[in-house]
C-alpha cells in the first residue's frame, strides 16, 4: 500500500536501479512488505524551486499511516535522491499524505 512517486527535472539516467533502490528505501523505512510498496518516477524538465532550474525533486509518499520518525524517513528519502540522482537536500520536497482506509482500494475493494 505504500506509494512512492518521484518527480525531477533532472534526468534520470537508470529507471530501473532508481525504482528498485527507492522500493527497498520506502519497504526498509517503513517496516512494510516490499511486496505491498509502489514506487513511480518521471522526469519533468518544467519545474523550478526557489527561482532556479537547477536539479530538484519532489517527492510524494502516501500509505495507510505514516512512519513514526517522519524526520528519519525523510532523511532515507533525501539520501536516496542524492545518492542516485546527485540532487542537494535543500532542493528536494518530500510530502507525506496518510490515506484513510476506506479511501485506499487493492485488488477490487478497499482496506
């Protein structure tokens, strides 16, 4: 049930090693089964933070609850997006929505 959707303008050379790290980032975080844990990133050339074009990410996380130490999760989320893209932590976003059970549907019905 967790998804993670990573969004840069910068980009992004291997597709595949930065949705099979940014899976195993979010399972390992969270305490979730990597089995329940998707994961999407696109690259966006049309985006700007604070003024400059220069290399930026957002990212946005929803689950059914959010991990205890947001500011742990978000710390392995930056480290993540730095390592495999080389973007500064001060030019990623990070948003964390806790969905509501009835409001998340799987395999033909909701939690």
């Amino acid at each position: 049930m967790p998804y993670l959707n990573i969004v840069t303008n910068k980009t992004i050379e291997d597709e595949s090693a930065l949705l099979a790290a940014a899976s195993r980032t979010v399972s390992e975080a969270t305490g979730k089964q990597e089995t329940y844990v998707m994961v999407s990133a696109a690259h966006n050339p049309n985006m700007m933070m604070g003024g400059s074009t220069a290399p930026l990410a957002f990212l946005d996380y929803r689950a059914l609850g959010l991990p205890a130490e947001r500011s742990a999760f978000s710390d392995a989320l930056c480290q993540l997006i730095s390592e495999r893209l080389s973007i500064p932590g001060e030019r990623i976003y990070v948003s964390m929505t806790d969905s509501e059970r009835q409001n998340w549907g799987w395999n033909h019905q909701t939690f």
